[in-house]
C-alpha cells in the first residue's frame, strides 16, 4: 500500500506541477499583454515630444524598463520608426507591435491529468493573430527561449515524460507479479497483486496502480491470500511459502526495458533507483545551465551598465577632469592675452 500510495502522490506532483507551469504561463501573458499596451503609449507621448527634451529621456527609460520586462518571457527585438517610436518583434520575426500592441492569446487549463496534450487540444498553446507562437511548435514563429520556452517546455515535455516513467516502473510491478507461474490458482493472463484500476485509459498508469482486491482487506480481501493464491477459497497451510517465493524472485529477477527513456536491465528495485538517478542527473544539468547563463547574464548586465547607467561615482570624477582642465586652458588663455598685450605694447 505503501508504494501504491508513494505512485499515486509522484503523478499528483507531476499533475500539480503542471498546472503550476500553465498558470505561471497565463500570468506571464497578462504581463506581456500589459506591457505591449503600456508601450504603445509610451510611444504616442514620445513622438509628441521633442526628442532632446528631459521628458522623453525619461519616457524611453521607462519604455526600456517594460521591454526588459517582455524579454524576459521572449526573446525580442526593437525596430526604430519616426519620432523615436519603436515596434518590437520576436527573434522569429513576429510582431507584438506593429503601430498598434498585438494581443498574445492563452487559455490557461482548468484541471491536469497525464493524456492532456497541446496535439490533442486539450491544452492551449499561444498566439498572436492566428500565428502560432507556442515553444516546441513546428511552426516557424515558435518561441525558441525566455521564460515562456522553459515553462512550456516543463509543462509539456519534460513533467510528461517523468510521468510516463513513473508509468514504467508502476508497469514493470504489474507485469512482474501478474506472470503466468507465480500463482497457481489464477488464470493464464489474470492479474496479479497490482492491477490497473482502467487498463484502457492510456497514459497516467502510475496514478491508477491499485493493489488487488483480493487480498485487500480495506476493498473486502483476504491478506492470506498473499499466500494461498489470489483466487483461492479457503486459507490453506501456515507454512506454505511457495507462492510468496516466486513473488520474491519475481521482484528480483533481471528484467530488459527501453521505452520512456529509461535503457537497461534492472531488478524491480534497480529500475526505481535508475529512474531517481535519472532524475538526479536532469537536475545537474540544468542546475548547470542555470550557473553559465546566470554568468552571461551579469557580464551582459555590468556591459550595458557601463554603456547606459549613471554612475554618480564617475560622473563625479569626470566632471571634475573636465573642470581641472577648463581651469588650466583659461590660465593658458589669460598668459596668452598678456603676451598679446606685452606685444602690442612694443
């Protein structure tokens, strides 16, 4: 019961997470949204300002401030127009403003389970205009990175193919302890101490595995049974471990595998310990992903700093070479004038 129980509450992570990643998703479009909108405004205000004017400086500051926002969940890009307006586009070349904002449209889900596809319609990808912008799309507008690429490619990629591992492992028990020989007193083909509660559903395997009823004393089963025979009638001799034996070198016998991605020959034991391996390993890489783009984004950060910060510390200094320097070319200018005058004088 134990492990059923540990089964069931892996898929319902693997469910919780998505629907994690399709509302940070909807709340990510509200943002962008939003902010496209805010843009255009600022946009309008620019172009009816002087361009050298204090208040423009400050409109486009805010205007950066809101196209780093956007950035951050796509990848864009600005195309300069008249009067210091600008329209931005996607890295492939779709654009969020052209003049006018564009809406990005999303239908966040309302419930999670494992067959939900974006393939399927039973998940919502996104769009601008009809133009298809979900990340993983073979379209060729599709978001290739930003916050949207990761969520997406978490909601649809890679929490589904953890799910369909944990179905491997919940399937590799049902099919171990359901082969013909361990128990006597079942039918060829009959199930075993696992079962799938809805053989036919598809994907989510894990989050069904039920243990069977015959020897469930919480569904009206017998625990002797475990002993005697999932189908026996009548509880037979203490000592007969026959049964419980070939349940065990069922467990432990080395079984091939290759779907999911999981590759090998694994005892029962070993393919859970493989898949947490695997599970381990995907953390390190991304953990490592994480630190060399967190790197190129600080050196990218401090660069445009020093190119379009104000750093007072600085500033100050210059101001006071510039200043040092005024002062030096004006005692240089005022001996000049008394050699002129000296001159003249002669």
């Amino acid at each position: 019961r134990s492990l059923v129980n540990q089964l069931h509450g892996l898929s319902r992570m693997v469910e919780t997470q998505r629907a994690e990643a399709d509302r940070e998703i909807a709340d990510g479009v509200t943002i962008v949204n939003k902010a496209l909108k805010e843009i255009e405004q600022l946009n309008v205000e620019i172009s009816s300002n002087e361009e050298a004017s204090v208040q423009v400086a400050a409109l486009k500051d805010e205007r950066q401030r809101l196209l780093d926002t956007i950035s951050e969940y796509i990848p864009i890009e600005t195309v300069q127009r008249d009067r210091g307006s600008v329209d931005v586009v996607t890295k492939e070349g779709v654009f969020l403003i052209a003049g006018k904002a564009q809406t990005i449209e999303f239908s966040p889900s309302n419930s999670f389970v494992a067959s939900q596809t974006v393939e399927n319609g039973q998940l919502s990808g996104l769009s601008v205009n009809g133009t298809d912008l979900t990340p993983g799309a073979s379209a060729w507008s599709a978001v290739s990175s930003g916050l949207f690429g990761a969520l997406f490619t978490l909601r649809d990629n890679d929490l589904p193919e953890l799910s369909r591992q944990l179905d491997s492992v919940a399937g590799d028990l049902i099919a171990r302890l359901s082969a013909d020989g361990i128990d006597p007193t079942t039918a060829s083909g009959a199930p075993g101490l696992f079962i799938d509660n809805n053989p036919g559903a598809g994907d989510g395997l894990a989050s069904r595995i039920e243990i069977n009823a015959a020897v469930d004393p919480a569904a009206g089963g017998q625990l002797w049974r475990l002993r005697d025979g999932l189908a026996a009638t009548a509880e037979g001799p203490p000592g007969n471990n026959s049964i419980l034996s070939a349940m065990v070198d069922a467990l432990t016998e080395i079984r091939s595998i290759n779907e999911n991605g999981i590759q090998g020959s694994f005892t029962a034991t070993q393919l859970s310990a493989h898949l947490s391996s695997m599970v381990g390993q995907t953390r390190i890489a991304h953990d490592s992903v994480l630190a060399s783009t967190t790197a190129q984004h600080t050196i990218a950060f401090e660069a445009e700093q020093s190119l379009t910060a104000v750093d007072v510390d600085a500033q100050m200094q210059e101001l006071l070479l510039i200043e040092q320097a005024y002062a030096a070319n004006a005692r240089v200018i005022q001996v000049a004038s008394q050699m002129i005058q000296r001159l003249m004088d002669l």
